[in-house]
C-alpha cells in the first residue's frame, strides 16, 4: 500500500510537467504566428529559434510527461487495492472524460505543432490565445473533481465550468482591446 501514494505522487508530477507544456507550447505558438508576420531577416531567425525550442519542450517534455501520466494513473487504477474502488465511483468516471478531452486536446496541438514546422500559418494569435484556456479549463474541472470528489453538486460544477469559461472569453476580449488600443498609441 505504501507504494500507491509513490505512484500518486509521480503521477501529480507528470500531471503538473504536462500541463506546463500544454500551456507553453500554446504561448510558443503565438510567438511563432507573430514571427511570421515580421520582415526578413528577423522572420527567418526568430522561426528558427522558435521552432528549435517548440520541438524541445514537446518532445522532451510534454510528451513524455502525458505518456508517464497514463503509465501511472493506469498502474494506479488497474494494479492496486485502491484503484477497483476509484473506478467504481461517479466522479472518476467524469474526470476520466475530461482527461480523454485533454488527450484530444493534446492531439489537436500536436497537430498545429507539426504545421508550424513546416511554416504552415492555419491559425491567428488570437485564436492560439483563446486556445491556450482550453487547457486551463480541464485542469480547473480535473482538479476540483479529485478535490472534492461526491461532494460535488453536478448541476453547480457544470454551471461553475460554463461561468469560469465566459469569464475567460470576456477576459480576453477585454485584454485584445487594450493591446489593439496600445498598438495604435
């Protein structure tokens, strides 16, 4: 029993280095649309280094730390005493599904990855700004489920998601105005 809570551990780890990619290699994403943008020789040099650091962290870090994510939650759940009983539970099931979300997620970047490296812009920074909260949206809901576990009234955490989600939108929206407004100044 003593070596479930090593695996726990591990896996929160994992958990926290994942996340750290997912939302830095969106932020690596906006600087590159930007890099585009810019005249040459600067374009050229920043694409470069940007490309040299987004391979970096997705290939050393974000996908191996997604990978032993799974490795341990699935050794938890699957090869433990406790594990039988976490599966048998209601919330289990939903964080479950917010991690298959989160996989997508990660899929999906994946994908926007391999087409900035071929210098393939399908996407606006704005979009990549909106996208980035994606990620912190799972990590609010995941978190609260394993907090509060059967505590949770449903119909309040769903409604909690939704406003937090608008809160963001608004938040940003808010935030491109300032910057359009400051880049007119």
């Amino acid at each position: 029993m003593e070596y479930y809570n090593y695996l726990k551990s591990l896996h929160l780890i994992f958990v926290i280095t994942w996340f750290a990619g997912l939302f830095y290699i969106v932020r690596l994403f906006v600087y590159q649309i930007e890099a585009a943008d810019k005249p040459s020789p600067e374009k050229e040099i920043l694409q470069k280094q940007y490309k040299i650091m987004s391979y970096r962290l997705w290939y050393i870090i974000t996908w191996p730390s997604a990978v032993l994510t799974s490795i341990f939650a699935f050794w938890m759940l699957f090869f433990t005493p406790m594990g039988n009983a976490w599966l048998q539970m209601p919330w289990m099931h939903v964080k479950l599904g917010f991690v298959f979300v989160l996989y997508l997620y990660h899929l999906k970047c994946q994908q926007i990855f391999s087409q900035l490296q071929r210098d393939e812009v399908k996407y606006t920074t704005n979009f990549m700004r909106l996208w980035n909260e994606v990620a912190t949206i799972i990590l609010f809901a995941v978190v609260f489920l394993v907090i509060l576990k059967n505590a949770v009234n449903w119909i309040y955490g769903v409604i909690g998601i939704f406003v937090f989600s608008i809160t963001i939108m608004l938040g940003f929206k808010f935030y491109k105005r300032i910057r359009e407004r400051n880049s007119k100044q």
